[in-house]
C-alpha cells in the first residue's frame, strides 16, 4: 500500500508511504491515492483533507522507470492530470504538509492542494529543463501560484529554493518549525466552517484553474509526450537513470 488514509475529528490525512521511490507518481500511489480523495470526498464527516508524506521526500514527480515499462509517458501524464483535477474539483479543502523535499511533477500535486505548510528545511526545484523536458501539465497548476517572474526563474534554471523562498513567491502559504502544528490550526478553522460554506468558498478560488484544465489540458499532454521522446529527454532521463551529468551539462 503507497497511500494510508485515516479520519479523525473531521480531517481526513492521506499519507503518501512509497520513500524507497521518493513517493513517485506511479500507476499504484496515483492510484490509491485518488481512490482515498474520492472516499473523503463523499464521507460527510470529513471537513477536509490533509496530504502528507513518509521519508524525505514528499513527491520526486514522475515514476521514470515505469514510464518506461508502459512505452511512454503518455498514460502516467494523463493520470496525473486527472489527479490534480480531482483535488481541485474535491468540494473540501485539500492541504498539503511537507517536511522534506519537492521535485519536478511533485510541485504540481503539491501546487493542486488549497492550502500548503512547509517545514523550514523543505526544499523545492522544477528540474525538468535539465533532463531535456518542460513542466508541461504541471504548469496547470504551479504557474497560478507563482509571479511570472519567478516562475520563468525556476522553470528556466532547474534550481533548488528553500522554504522560505517557496513561500515568498506563493507556492507555499505557511512556513513553520512545527509543520503539524500549523496544520492542527488550519484544521481547528475549518471545524468552525460549514460544510456548504468551504465547497462555496473554494469553488471561487478555483475557477480560474479549472477554467485552464478545460482549455490547455490536452495540449500540454501532447507537449510532454513530444518532449519526452525527444533526443534531449532520452539522454537526460539516462543521465538521471545513471547518476551521471547529461551531455550538454557544462
């Protein structure tokens, strides 16, 4: 099981628990993990959800390996579009907890949640333009969160950023020593909400998002699957396989 899920006090926690994989998008954690959304998403108990993670790393994105074994990216892209949408779509607020590392496709799931608290040691890097590829279907949902300016920053250099600089920027709204703490009050707030009143609230904040699934959905699917066959990315996700600088790395 890549995804255990628990309901207490009206919060439905889902953790992701793949760390030997760095919690990859495979076929089994995408999976499981939208077959939890769906059961929060009709238990009317659950006010909201909580998307957390074992080991270090919160998401490392795409499961490269297993791209591979399917023939391609295509089907792994499309799951994860129709994972992100899901938790935009979910009438309840979606939180994402992080005390660890975010890479590549792990910032667009972690970009879909409502709300984001990261610990102060997280660190976050959009590395796709060093393995030959673009944030294509991530850009769904990372590009709202960010300024233009920083996103043209972190999507042109592949660099890492702290916390701190997450949070400046937009992609994170809570920093924290105590990560748990802060969402132990994001939770106590959303108890004193109604039911009605979250799903109202979150559908205005994201329309504009859903508004940009409908209309560039498919073509940035079509981008990635370009991308990825490209010379460029078969060599980068080599160089990534082996551990080694791709060709054109100086």
């Amino acid at each position: 099981e890549f995804v255990h899920g628990t309901i207490e006090d009206g919060i439905a926690t889902l953790t992701l628990d793949s760390p030997a994989k760095r919690n990859a998008l495979s076929a089994q954690l995408v999976g499981e993990l939208m077959a939890h959304l769906s059961v929060a998403g009709v238990e009317p108990g659950v006010r909201a959800v909580v998307l957390t993670h074992s080991g270090s790393t919160f998401c490392a994105g795409a499961d490269l390996a297993e791209s591979a074994r399917e023939g391609g990216p295509l089907p792994g892209t499309e799951r994860l579009v129709g994972l992100l949408r899901q938790i935009i779509e979910l009438d309840k607020p979606v939180v994402a907890k992080v005390d660890g590392n975010v890479r590549a496709g792990g910032l667009g799931l972690f970009a879909a949640c409502d709300l984001t608290v990261a610990g102060l040691t997280s660190s976050f890097a959009l590395t796709e333009a060093r393995l030959g590829l673009s944030p294509a279907v991530i850009s769904l949902t990372v590009l709202p969160r960010l300024s233009d300016r920083a996103a043209s920053r972190y999507y042109l250099t592949g660099d890492r950023f702290d916390a701190a600089e997450a949070e400046r920027i937009g992609l994170v709204t809570i920093t924290a020593v105590d990560p748990d703490a802060a969402v132990a009050e994001l939770a106590a707030s959303f108890r004193r909400c109604s039911a009605q009143g979250l799903a109202a609230s979150k559908q205005l904040t994201t329309h504009a998002m859903l508004t940009t699934f409908v209309s560039d959905a498919e073509r940035l699917i079509e981008m990635s699957a370009t991308l990825f066959s490209s010379e460029d990315a078969q060599e980068g996700i080599a160089s990534f396989m082996e551990r080694r600088p791709p060709r054109w790395a100086e």
